[in-house]
C-alpha cells in the first residue's frame, strides 16, 4: 500500500515527516519498505498484512495513525445532489449467488462528461503508481485508495435490459476484459451479467463491451462485496490480478459499502459532473450479525506482563472504533465491522499491545532453558516408528484430502458423508478423508510405476468422520500400514508391533467385514479393538490400476495404542529349557477361518503350550474339491525342565482330536 504524506493528511491533522509516520506505522504492526521523496511530499510504502483488508485505503490508514496518536480521524461528507428520479426506475438488481455475493449496491450517475481528470487527483493517482485513464475512472480508482472499496462504473446504456444479475458463468461462456484478455468462463466462477451476457468478473475485472468511453453519458456505479475465496480461485484461473481483487481477496467492509458507493458517486460528480438518480439500489439478503468480544483486564495482564492503566485500555479501544464498555473487571467490545480479523479476546489483547507499544513490555537478557521429559504421546509414536522401520516401511507424509472416487471406497459412515471445502487448488481433491488407506494405496501405485518394488508404508495421520449437523466432526488420530505383500504379513507385523508396545498384551484378531477389502479381521487388544487388516477387494485394485498385486492394510486407533503403551512393562526371565516344535498339516473344509482351528487348539491346550503359529495354506489336485491343507506350528515348552517327545506326542493327539470333533479336521499324511 503506498501512502501519499500530502494525501493522507486529509483524513488527519499531523506535523509529521514521513519518516516518523513510517516509524509509527511500522511499530504498529505495518512494516514500511521504503520512503519515495517528492518535491514537498513523500510516498512511504507500507506493508499490510492479509487480515487487515481495511488498511487498503487511506482512511482505515489514518484511523490506525489517529489511535496511535491520539489525533482526530477526520471522514470525509459524503453528500450528493439527487435528482427527482429513483434509481430503481433506471435498474434492478438479482442475487442468484447470495453465498458469493452477500451485497450488491448501484447507483445512476446521468449527464456526466468524460474526459481529462483535474490535476490534483490525477498527480495524487500517479505519485502511488496508478495510471491516469479518463475522469470517471480515476474517480473510481480514487475513491478505492480512500475506502479500501473497490467500485466499477459500467456504461450504463452498454447494458441490456438495465439489469443486473450475480450469478455464476454458463459453461462456454467467455468475456473480454478491461485489458484486453480473453476470458473463458467456467461454471463455478461468480459473474456480473445483465439480462443477456456477462459484462464482468466479479471482483477482479469488468469487461470491454460495457466499459466507460468518451461517448459514455449515463454510467452505472457498482459497490459490492464478493466471497474473497471466490475472487482468489477466479483471479488466479483466469491469470487476471487487479487491485480490486486484492482487497475483496482481504475482505471489504460489508456495511460501509452503502457508504463507500455515495462517496465514489460524490468525487465522480466533482469531477466529471452529471447528477446522481436518487438513492441507491441496494440488494443485501446476506446481513451479518453484529460481532461482539470480550476483553478481561486480569487476562491483558497476564498475557503482557506489564500493567496497562485502565483508562488507556478504553482510549485505545475506543480510538479504534470498538465502543468498549466496561463491566467490573470486563471490557465488552463491539466489533467494528470493518475488522474482520477480530473476532475473540485474544485479538483485543493484541490491539492493545500494538497501539499502547511493544516497546513498553520488558525483554529479559538471559533466556531460561527449562529441559522436559518426552511425553507419552511422542514415546509412543517413536517406538511404534522405530519398530515399522526395522520391519521395512517408510513413513510418509500425505495431504488431508481425497477425490470423491476414493472417499466412497473408503467411507466409514453408512451415509458415505464427507466433509468438504468448497473449493482448493486441486480441482476435485476436497473431501477430507475418513481413512488414510487410498492415500497410501496412491504412493504404492506411483511407487510402481517407476520400479520400486516391494513398498511398504506407514503414516500416522488424522482423519475426519462427520457428525450430526451442527456438531464438530470426529476427529482420530491413526496409524495406518500398508505394503504390496500378503495378508499374512501384515497382521504378523500389527501383532508384533503390539506386542511391542505392551508385551503382556492378549492379541487376537477375529474375522469381520470391512467395506474395502474381500478379506478382514478385527484387532483385538485385552479384549477391546484397536483396529482393522484387510486385502484389498478387486474394486479397490481396479481404482487404482494394480494389477496381480496383493494389496493390504491396516488401520489402528493410535490413542488405543497410546493406552496400550502407557501400561507397566512385565518381564520374565528368559526360558531355562528347550521348545519342542511340531509342524502339522490339516485338511478342513474352505468355510474353516483361522479363528476355529485357534479354538479348537485352546480346547485341549496343555498349559505347556507356548505359542501356535500359522505357516501356509495350500490347495491343488491333491487336495479334495471343498477342503483345503492349513499348515501350523505348535511350540511347547516347560518351565520346570525337559519335555520329552513322548510327553508332546500325547499333547499332539489330543489337540488333533479336539480339531476333529470342531472342525472335522484330518490329519494330511501326503
């Protein structure tokens, strides 16, 4: 923002050079890059931070020096002569996009004459770096740097059917714009048409075909705030940047615009003459309600450090336009709706440090390093990482959001709700996920398309499941595991990782259904469930073009995990004799699931029985058509001496013997 010193002195009686206006400023949160000497003036260019919109024009500049101060802001009248006609006989205006566009004012300006702009605002124009075009649009461009508010004066006998319309671009329409770019429009960009075309962009740039000319004699004056969000995503699609768009980007002041519009209407009768229609077309169906904070003065003091008096708490506040109103020990403060970017007690605090002086809080030479242990959280996070990695996967790091293919894959919610943002520079990626499974069956997929095979990956992540309406979604933090290997592997990895964070822990894992895989099982820790494994279903290998790959993976709720972890760490004494292993092959029916041999072996296990493990399946032509041959390994041990094979023989038949009678189990001699 570049503040002309003679300029700026019409909104504020100060004696000051330029550069303690530029100290001041500066102190006060807006930083000056450099001071321009004129001849008996100066130009200081100020920085201005993205959530102060208002201090994109003089006055909200002046209102800022005024507090700092002390000094008066001075308004400037704005006053207009009307004529006897109403506005609303020349035009009317339609909101179709009340979300994009909340307000939208016009004003008539008949009878005016373009041509060249008087000296003083023209020089005022150029000492700031704006080029001079015709009076009527200097005047636009003049009123902008004095409010903030971006106007736009159309032809007005340019326009059909004296209609205005906000809505939003027709797909294959195009506009030609102001400077000469050729726009072509796509349907989620907001348009200014009348009753036949676009005549703008809205917010960035209006158009050639209904612009001021030197035959213009009846012009249409806009005032308007549009969605800064929407104005971003057009003026960057379309590579069309304006200072227009810079400040609905930062937000305009919604309720001054009424304001702001009768004083660009006052400047371009000044000097381009002409007389205004009387009053104004005004469509607002998007009011804001007024906004409302408090600021406690025990609060300031703890959060300064330093004792502000009272009374210069309330100057402040009121210098800058909050009409505080104290309440004991409360100060209750309307927010000005200029200031956006004010909206909790936090924010008063800051406007009282930054105007009272940051120099006046006291610094201390010597810093004080206070060394804390590692939480539990981190502990846990670093051992489940360290584990991972020494089993072969990679952390990554992938972004939050999802294309709607994948979201409905993935759903956690019968629903298939999802959490959106209304737009992002990734066109279609604006689902926030539910699951961070098609993000990394993503990086597998890239990962072989270049050659690097096997990938394993892990992430700890956050995902989103909404709620009922009006509540905050769910938000849960997991850790999620996958890799191009079989079911196997990946629950052998989940279980070790449990038992790695609590090695008493009683891990089972119980079939399920999960809408994402052909094949699943429940995680169960000490009884409650901590997660889910999967392979990935042919719908799921289809989406992301994996062909004859096994795909599978895990979810694990990491606060579970947390809780596992947080637990004492049982020991015991490594065994003092050796374990006697039998490898058996059962032939059972294909509707068996590990969870019915694991029960049948539990029935008759003797206590000496240390661990069962799975080690293959097999089906081919020497296997009966409806059975297939399960491979497993039993270990047995004692703790008070040598087990004998005879002793384990005896174990074996038993167990066998429970296998048949559940499950009808054979024992495969070839």
């Amino acid at each position: 923002m570049k503040v002309l010193l003679s300029w700026l002195k019409d909104y504020i009686d100060i004696e000051l050079s330029a550069q303690e206006v530029a100290e001041i400023l500066s102190n006060r949160g807006f930083p000056y890059e450099g001071i321009e000497l004129l001849d008996n003036d100066a130009v200081i260019d100020v920085e201005v931070t993205s959530n102060r919109g208002d201090c994109l024009g003089y006055i909200g500049v002046a209102r800022e020096l005024a507090a700092a101060t002390g000094k008066e802001l001075k308004l400037p009248k704005a006053e207009l002569a009307e004529s006897s006609k109403p506005a609303s006989e020349f035009a009317s205006i339609e909101i179709r996009e009340p979300g994009l566009c909340p307000r939208y004012t016009a004003r008539i300006i008949e009878g005016v004459k373009v041509g060249p702009t008087p000296d003083w605002m023209r020089k005022r124009l150029e000492a700031i770096g704006m080029r001079s075009v015709n009076n009527v649009v200097d005047a636009t461009n003049y009123a902008m740097m004095e409010t903030g508010q971006p106007p736009h004066a159309f032809d007005y006998k340019k326009l059909f059917g004296g209609k205005i319309v906000a809505r939003k671009a027709e797909a294959g329409e195009q506009i030609i714009s102001i400077d000469g770019s050729k726009c072509e429009l796509t349907p989620d960009m907001l348009v200014i048409a009348d009753s036949k075309y676009p005549v703008a962009v809205a917010g960035v740039m209006g158009g050639l075909d209904t612009e001021v000319s030197d035959a213009t004699t009846t012009v249409l004056l806009e005032d308007a705030f549009f969605s800064p969000l929407s104005v971003r995503t057009t003026s960057r699609n379309l590579s069309l940047p304006s200072e227009a768009a810079f400040r609905f980007c930062r937000i305009v002041d919604i309720e001054n615009i009424d304001w702001a519009s009768k004083r660009t209407a006052q400047l371009m009768i000044q000097v381009s003459g002409g007389k205004a229609a009387k009053g104004v077309i005004d469509a607002y169906p998007g009011k804001p309600k007024p906004k409302q904070a408090t600021l406690r003065l025990s609060r300031l003091k703890k959060l300064l450090g330093i004792e502000v008096p009272h009374n210069t708490v309330i100057q402040i506040l009121t210098r800058l336009g909050f009409e505080p109103k104290q309440n004991g020990e409360q100060i209750i403060c309307s927010v000005p709706t200029w200031r956006s970017d004010v909206y909790r007690e936090a924010d008063l605090i800051e406007e009282v440090a930054r105007v009272y002086g940051y120099d006046k809080i006291p610094t201390e030479n010597a810093i004080t390093i206070e060394v804390s242990p590692t939480d539990t959280r981190k502990k846990t996070i670093d051992a489940i990482g360290t584990y991972l990695t020494g089993c072969g996967f990679y952390e990554t790091v992938t972004i939050s959001f999802i294309e709607s293919r994948d979201a409905e894959l993935f759903a956690q919610n019968e629903d298939k709700r999802h959490l959106s943002v209304k737009d992002v520079t990734r066109t279609g990626t604006n689902l926030l996920r539910q699951s961070v499974l098609p993000s990394l069956f993503g990086v597998i997929k890239t990962n072989h398309n270049v050659g690097n095979t096997p990938c394993r990956l892990f992430e700890i992540a956050d995902t989103y499941i909404p709620a009922e309406t009006g509540k905050l979604p769910v938000e849960k933090t997991r850790l999620t595991i996958t890799g191009d290997s079989d079911f196997r592997d990946i629950k052998g990895v989940v279980d070790g990782l449990l038992k790695t964070l609590a090695a008493d822990a009683v891990v089972k894992f119980e079939p399920c259904e999960i809408n994402w895989a052909q094949a699943g099982v429940k995680v169960l820790a000490n009884n409650k469930q901590v997660g889910l494994i999967g392979m990935a279903s042919q719908r799921v290998l289809d989406r992301f073009d994996f062909k004859h790959t096994t795909i599978c993976g895990a979810e694990l709720d990491l606060e579970q995990l947390l809780a596992l972890h947080a637990g004492s760490i049982k020991v015991k004494p490594l065994p003092k004799f050796p374990a006697i292993k039998r490898d058996l092959s059962l032939l059972v029916n294909e509707d068996v699931v590990w969870a019915d041999i694991e029960a049948g072996v539990n029935k008759k296990a003797p206590v000496e029985l240390e661990e069962l493990q799975f080690v293959d399946i097999f089906r081919g032509k020497s296997i009966p058509e409806g059975k297939k041959s399960i491979t497993l390994s039993l270990w047995f041990r004692d703790a008070d001496g040598t087990l004998t094979h005879e002793t384990v023989d005896g174990f074996q038949t038993d167990i066998l013997k429970s296998l048949t009678e559940s499950i009808g189990a054979e024992l495969r001699t070839a």
